[in-house]
C-alpha cells in the first residue's frame, strides 16, 4: 500500500515519531512504522484465541493506520513493538492529604513522564494554607506549593526522549486556596507544565447564578472555614481566564453522573487536554477516526459512506482494546485499574474537512445536526462492537459493579469507549482538521516538537482554490487570514471556509455540546476568542457550557499568551 504523506506529516514523523539509531539518525519509514506498530498490537490476539490469525489482524490494522483512516495516541504509534512499550497518552494519580504519599506521587509521575505519558492531579484533598500540621505543629503551605514541586520535576524530565511533560491540575471551587490557584498564573513563568481547571459543582453554578454566598470548605475537617460571594469568585475565574485562558471549568458533577463505575469512587480529574475523566491509577488509551476518509462521492456533493464508517470504528475498537493488553505499564496499580475499567477512548478528527466538502458551514444548526447524528452513530457502533468483544473475551472485570450493569445493560468489554481528543500532531500525519475543531485559519504557522515550525495553507482550501485557477506559493508566504491579506475567496465559499475566530462562540459551545450529547468520555475542544470580546462575554460563554451538559470547557483568548503555538500565516496571529 502507497502511503500518501505531506510534507509536514515527513517533518513531524522524522521529529518525533520514527526509530533512531544510537547516533540519532532515522532509521524507520513511516511504513515500517505502522508495520511495527500492527505488529506488536495485534500480538494481543492471541492471548484470547491461539487459533485466531494474528498475521491476518496485523494486516487490517496496518491498512488502517497506512491508509489514515485511523490513528492511535502519539505514545502507541512512537513505543509499540519498542523495549518501552508504554502506550497510553495519559494517567490521573491520586494527591492525598500527607506528605508521604505526594512525594510518593511524585515519583510515579517522573516514571510515567519517563515513559511518554502526562498526568491529571486533583489537589483538593491537600489541607490549605496556614492550616493545622498535627504531627509537626507547623502549618501546612498548601496545594500550589506542592503544584510547583510537581512542575519543577516535569522541567527537567523529557518524556521518552520526545515529549515534554504534561499535567493538568485540579482545585475543586470550594477549597480555600482557591483563590490562590485560580490566580497562580497572572506569573507568566508560573506551572508552565500545568493546564489547570477548577472542579466545580453543580451548587457552584446555582450559587453564581443566585449571586448566593458559597462556603469554602476545609478537605481536612469537612467544615466550612469561610463563606465568599460566587459570583465574585467566579468573575475571578473568567478574569483570569480572560487575561491568560486558565483556568479552564471541569462540571464535575455532570461528570460523575456518567461514572461508568461509581462503587470504585467518584472521579475527581481528567488528563490534561481534559477529554478522559479518569479515576486514580486509570489510564486513556485513544485513538481517532480521520472522517474525511470516510467521504464518497454523492449525486452533487461528499457524503458519508456510513458503513464504511462502521467498519472502521468496530475494527478501531479492537485495535485499542488489544492496545491495553500489550501494553507495558510503568506502574502496578496503573495496571490493575485499568485492566479492570479497560477504558479506551475512541474519537474523530477531521470534521471540519468533512463539513467543508459536504457543503455545510460550521457552526450552522446542519452543522451542528450532523455532529449529533455522526457522533451517536459512533458511539452506538463501538458500544455494539465492545459488546461484541465482550461475548468472545469477556466483560471488563468491573462491570458486575458498573453503573452498566445496575441499568441492566448487556456486558461490554470496556466501560467507556468514545472520547474526543484534540488530535493536534496525529491531524498533521492525517492531513486533515484537528479533532472537532473548526479551521484556525486558512493558512498557519504551528510550533511542534518544541521548536519545529510548520507553515501550511489548509489542504482543503488549497484543494478547492486549485481547481478554480489559484495558485499558492509552497512554502505559503501570506500573513494573517487568507480572508484579509492572501488571495480574494469567492463570494460563495466565505460561509464555507469560516474560521475559529470568526465564529461566534455560542456556535463553538453548541457544536461541544452536541458531541458531548453522544459521547461517553468528554470533548476536548477549545473555545476561541478574538483578542477583542470582553470578559462579560466570555462569563455567558462559560455558564452557556454548564447550562448544555458540557462536561468542561476550555477557552482561549487570540494573543492572550506571549507563546502561541497556533498562529495565522507567518508572522501573526489573528
């Protein structure tokens, strides 16, 4: 099988995807690469059926995956059939209330960052500043303090020799210190490992919207130590927010209304993209549907070829259960609870090109019915698909306490399938859109692998500009939107080829809000807006989200950061 790569997709498989030799020189192509990594997932088959055909297996998965129908995390496709063998993208570890078990924490989090994978941390069990120390009679220093000693480790780890380390940072909104965490960042040089969201409760929301008093309550004795106004505390966070685009929001509540198994404990944080609520000790192990491949040729325009879809996503399931029994796990515990939820998060990207070739623009409602009707129609498929590998291998061993079975629904294999990733360097090696998202814009400049810049006039775009007689300069050369500074759009391809800062963002919260609707895990997807909307706008935004069902809700503000890794043409951003 040819296997059709851009030349960004060259440049970041040789930056930090294919083998190297000692000397570090490259010394796979991307064949061998999805060669090896069929090879070592389908190793998994026969652990279930000695008489299965792994080599048959290996063959579909390496199909695929070559054909860019379908990518696994970063971590499976740079480690499978390597000595590390770790492979999934993300871990949640537990922060208790004492000193022995966070540095304990600390050191599973070096070895895990070791190996290629971030961490989640909830720190609201952590007793507050200036609270009682028993066993010492001094007085605590917090959770921010211990954030930044968790931060300063992640600095000086590089993980797996290509990815820096990644956290994401949790601090239920009534913790005392909140304030201090919501605040950390207004220091530009503060937890730059860390994406931190606030845990809010439902109580929270109802306190904001009341302009109510909402006490804060001290994790040590389960008392309230002070009362602030919510709607004060919550202007703070937008603020913040505003001026740097953390923190983010976690609905914890909504959350845990769809724990698939709340007997082994509430889930209190996610990965650090947010999209995989995850209980302490559980791993994600994603992967994502390239929609665009997914397209046939209509009467008059693309449409989605359903059954193609289909079997892709039942064979994408099979490939991320098998990724959980080959993986290596860089700690017991991670293995005996993820073995026994055996999660997997299966998503799509590229749905922006799909929307573009189908004729529909994003944020539209047709936009947004087809987000409801494509992602139930995933979801429905991988739930049959789990219970299909649940008859032949068994349900995960939880599930005899699941919220599943207590609903008396059929036995799947894992206990949550689908989640929506962000996808940013697996939408390169595809050629398409990122996860959900809408274009950024028409022509980029993206800082990856740390310092590699990529500069790229959207495919789709160039593709349809083509075929009307434009002609674009390789590399792009043109700054800002095409919209504004490059080649005049035709009058009717405007609506088309809108993008994320040109949306409004009610239509970006809607369009998360439809994916979260039929989607087990949560939806990664960032909400952007222009460097000029207010922050009262930004407020209506965030309580838009809880009132939808979102489980959380990132935003960000153009130019808000010194650093942005996404900017539009070459020397700006939008």
């Amino acid at each position: 099988m040819k296997i059709e790569l851009s030349a960004n997709a060259m440049t970041i498989l040789q930056a930090r995807y294919l083998t190297r030799d000692e000397g570090g020189a490259v010394v796979e192509t991307p064949e061998e690469m999805f060669r090896r990594v069929a090879r070592a997932v389908a190793a998994a088959e026969r652990v279930f059926d000695r008489s299965e055909k792994s080599g048959e297996i290996e063959e579909r998965f390496f199909e695929l995956m070559a054909s860019l129908k379908f990518l696994p995390n970063s971590p499976t496709l740079m480690n499978a059939g390597k000595e590390l063998g770790q492979l999934s993208a993300c871990f949640v570890l537990p922060v208790e209330d004492n000193l022995a078990s966070i540095f304990e924490t600390l050191k599973e989090t070096a070895l895990i960052h070791q190996s290629g994978g971030g961490t989640g941390f909830s720190f609201s069990r952590v007793r507050p500043r200036n609270d009682l120390v028993a066993t010492t009679s001094g007085i605590a220093s917090g959770p921010v303090s211990f954030m930044k000693i968790f931060n300063t480790a992640t600095d000086v780890i590089k993980q797996g020799g290509t990815r820096r380390g990644a956290n994401m940072g949790v601090l239920r909104a009534d913790h005392p210190d909140i304030p201090e965490f919501v605040t950390v960042k207004r220091d530009p040089c503060a937890l730059q490992s860390f994406n931190l969201s606030v845990g809010v409760p439902d109580s929270f929301m109802e306190a904001v919207g009341k302009n109510a008093p909402f006490p804060l309550v001290s994790p040590r004795t389960g008392r309230a130590v002070r009362e602030v106004m919510a709607r004060d505390l919550f202007d703070l966070m937008v603020e913040c927010a505003w001026e740097s685009g953390e923190p983010g929001l976690l609905f914890l509540d909504r959350i845990n209304r769809d724990n698939p198994t709340p007997a082994l404990g509430p889930i209190e944080c996610t990965n650090p993209c947010g999209e995989q609520p995850l209980l302490p000790y559980e791993s994600c192990n994603l992967g994502s549907v390239n929609l665009v491949k997914t397209l046939r040729r209509g009467a008059s325009n693309w449409e989605i070829d359903w059954d193609d879809l289909g079997r892709t996503v039942d064979l994408a399931v099979r490939f991320l259960d098998d990724v959980i029994e080959v993986n290596h796990f860089p700690i017991p515990d991670i293995e005996r609870m993820t073995r026994a939820t055996r999660k997997i998060g299966l998503g799509v990207m590229g749905f922006a090109h799909l929307l573009i070739l189908m004729g529909i623009p994003y944020g539209s409602r047709e936009s947004i019915a087809v987000a409801s009707e494509l992602m139930r129609f995933v979801t429905d498929r991988s739930h049959a698909a789990s219970r299909e590998l649940a008859g032949r291998r068994g349900e995960f061993p939880a599930f005899g306490e699941s919220a599943r079975a207590a609903r008396g629904e059929k036995p799947m294999r894992n206990a949550v399938v689908t989640t929506i990733a962000p996808t940013g360097t697996l939408s390169i090696i595809a050629n398409c859109s990122s996860g959900i998202e809408p274009l950024y814009a028409l022509s980029t400049t993206r800082v990856v692998a740390g310092d590699v810049e990529l500069h790229e006039i959207d495919p789709v775009f160039r593709r349809v500009m083509h075929d009307r007689g434009a002609v674009f300069p390789d590399p792009p050369s043109c700054t800002g939107t095409p919209l504004e500074d490059g080649p005049p759009l035709p009058d009717d391809l405007r609506g088309l080829f809108v993008t994320a800062l040109v949306i409004p963002p009610v239509q970006h919260v809607k369009m998360q809000a439809a994916f979260q609707d039929h989607t087990d895990n949560a939806v990664s997807k960032t909400i952007n807006f222009p460097s000029h909307l207010s922050a009262s706008e930004m407020k209506e935004t965030l309580v838009l989200a809880h009132e939808l069902g979102c489980k959380g809700i990132t935003i960000y503000r153009d130019q808000s950061r010194a650093g942005q890794v996404l900017r539009c043409g070459l020397g700006k951003a939008c």
